[in-house]
C-alpha cells in the first residue's frame, strides 16, 4: 500500500477503528476456534476445514494490516466551512446542456463511492472541483466528451 496520506472523515476512521478492533479479538479468535476444530479432525494435509481455517486466517491477517497501515497515515478531514470546495464539501453542480443537477461530497479516495455520490478529490471530477467556488462555470471531460457544469452550492 502507498505510504502517502489516506484522507478520512471522521465517521469513516471511527468504522475503520472498530473493524481493526473486532478482526484482532473477535475474529482472530473464531478463527482459532475453527483451527482447533480442524485440527482435531486428524490428518491436516487432506483436511478440507483445516485449509479453509488457515486461507480465513490469512485473509485476516491481511485485511488487518491493511487497516492498521490506513489508520497509521490518515488524516482526518476537516472541512472549513465556506465558498471555496475541498475535502469534505458538499457541493451541487448543473450540467449547463440539460440543466441536470447533481450533488456530492469530495472525500479522499478511500471512501469513494458513487452510489453514495461520494467522490474523491484525485476523480477526474473531483480534481475539477478543487478549489472552485459557488458560480464557477467549469469543463469536466466525460466519456461523451467535454461537457460544461456550473457549481450551484457548496457546503
């Protein structure tokens, strides 16, 4: 994983939080449950619960280091409220050629996800955004070409 920053809201280092919490006592611990159990089953190496356990263990083990290498570089974002947009905005845009409005929130890149309209600030999009104010008139390529927005909010 990239040792650069993760940028985090506070909600989502909280959630990563407890998951690292829950993966290193709760399920660490039904993993070795279910290898004692295999264990007992005899022989190991035609032992299909024993493989699984081990495969379960592993994925484990790196979703947890995952986690904590996140957490170790997060920054937390914390948006100041005004007119200009960056991490952590809420801001609405206009397609200028069918007047469609769209909103979303710029977030690091960790936590985008499109069907919560939570868009990362490196996004085409979103680097369109950067630093951009309520009124701005801007050109965003698309896969249908270039298509021209109009910022209506930010919050």
């Amino acid at each position: 994983m990239n040792i650069d920053n993760t940028y985090l809201s506070k909600e989502k280092f909280d959630e990563l939080t407890a998951e690292l919490e829950h993966l290193k006592t709760v399920r660490r611990r039904e993993i070795a449950e279910q290898l004692e159990y295999a264990r007992s089953l005899g022989d190991l190496s035609e032992n299909a619960e024993y493989e699984e356990a081990r495969n379960l263990q592993a994925a484990t083990e790196d979703r947890i280091r995952v986690v904590e290498e996140s957490l170790a570089h997060a920054r937390i974002i914390e948006h100041t409220k005004g007119n200009t947009i960056s991490l952590g905005s809420h801001v609405t845009i206009q397609n200028q050629a069918n007047k469609e409005d769209r909103t979303y929130e710029i977030v690091g890149s960790a936590e985008a996800n499109m069907q919560e309209h939570k868009i990362s600030h490196l996004s085409p999009l979103g680097s369109a955004l950067m630093d951009k104010k309520k009124g701005d008139v801007f050109t965003f390529e698309t896969p249908k070409g270039t298509q021209k927005y109009k910022i209506v909010a930010v919050k």
